[in-house]
C-alpha cells in the first residue's frame, strides 16, 4: 500500500484570507449569527451548504461521526430527520448529547455547536414527511437503517414490493423515522485568517442569555 509522503502533505498548505470576525460586528444572538453565514453559503454555489458532521457518543462513551442534513432550525435548535432505530439515533436515546460541526470551504469559515437532543414534536415530523418527494418517503418506509443486510438485491426487492403495495394510497410517515433537534449550549464561529492565527469566537448559554470570548486560534 503506497502512503503519501510528507512532502505531499506540505503542498496542500492554504492561506486563508477571505475575512475575519471581530466582536464588534457578530450578532450577540448566535442563532441570528448563524443564519446569517448560513444565508450566505445557501445563496452561493456551494454544493450541499446544509451538510454537517453530526457526532453522537454511545452509553459506554465510544464515539462515532457521521455527515448529515440539516433540515431546519427554530428558536430552540437544529432540525435533522433520521430513522429511529438507526445506530446514530439508539445513542442520542441512550446519551442525548451531541456536536455538530459544519464547514464551508468556499467562505473559509465553520460553526461548532455542543449541546442536548431531544425527539423533535410529532406534527413537525409528519409536516416534513410529506413534504418529501414520493420515493424519498419510501425509502424511509422501507429502510432498516444501519442494520446489516445480505445483499442490494434485498433492498431493491424490498422497495419494489412497498412500492406496489401502496401504488394507490398516500403514505404516512412510519413510526419508526422522524426527527431530532439539537439544542445548543455553546456555539463557535470560525474565520479562517492568514498565518493559521483564525478568529474564534465562542458563545456559551448563560441560563436565557449568551456570552460570548474570543479564543486563542
């Protein structure tokens, strides 16, 4: 197995230099200065700008990291639908805690966000479900996620099968899929900045009310 060389890794080296972010010009309200840098990456032609890594922590504290969607974000948190009997999802039921971190190259900035899960409200998931595509829904409906399987043939099989059966009627979200919403406790903005001396600012929730510290890069 042929392994890069350090050379090769020294050659990626990238100047950041697309701006800054000073406490003069942050909004004191995190989520109001979150969507402000997610407007921003929604209006571009960055591909999948609603991407994030989603880590999650296991009764025994082993943890695991996976890409997901964000789907929406209200007063209390960040919206992202799974299935629940998914491994990402038996460990917010057992450790309702996660990190969630995305980042946009394109702009040279990420977001860190720590704090609790908790199911997301019932009407909300049935809202979303429906306003999915058709085969969207039934992928869901069919999926026993992240639960072995012998073979694609099976999956495909098992598509078409729910497929015809309900060829005629319109589908109701399972009980089994819906969604969580991360309520954050800490936010961190990150602005790339020439040198790897990046602005970082990091808000922390101080009971209904943020505070906010710069940190060292």
């Amino acid at each position: 197995m042929c392994m890069s060389n350090d050379e090769s890794f020294r050659a990626k080296r990238k100047e950041y230099r697309s701006g800054q972010l000073a406490e003069d010009v942050v909004d004191p309200d995190p989520f109001r200065q979150f969507k402000g840098w997610f407007d921003a990456v929604m209006s571009s032609e960055v591909e999948e700008p609603n991407a994030c890594a989603l880590a999650t922590c296991s009764r025994d504290a082993i943890p695991s990291v996976r890409m997901v969607l964000l789907k929406g974000i209200d007063s209390r948190g960040m919206i992202f639908f799974t299935n629940y009997g998914s491994a990402k999802a038996e460990q917010i039921e057992s450790n309702p805690r996660a990190a969630m971190v995305f980042y946009w190259a394109q702009f040279e900035r990420q977001v860190r966000i720590e704090g609790t899960v908790e199911r997301l409200e019932a009407p909300a998931s049935d809202t979303y479900f429906a306003s999915r595509p058709r085969d969207a829904q039934i992928g869901a409906s069919v999926s026993q996620q992240s639960k072995p399987v012998v073979s694609r043939a099976v999956i495909d099989e098992s598509v078409e099968r729910f497929t015809a059966e309900h060829s005629d009627q319109p589908l109701q979200r399972p009980t089994y899929w819906g969604g969580y919403r991360v309520v954050p406790c800490t936010f961190e903005f990150w602005q790339g900045r020439e040198n790897r001396l990046h602005d970082r600012l990091r808000y922390i929730k101080a009971g209904e009310s943020w505070t906010s510290q710069r940190l060292w890069p």
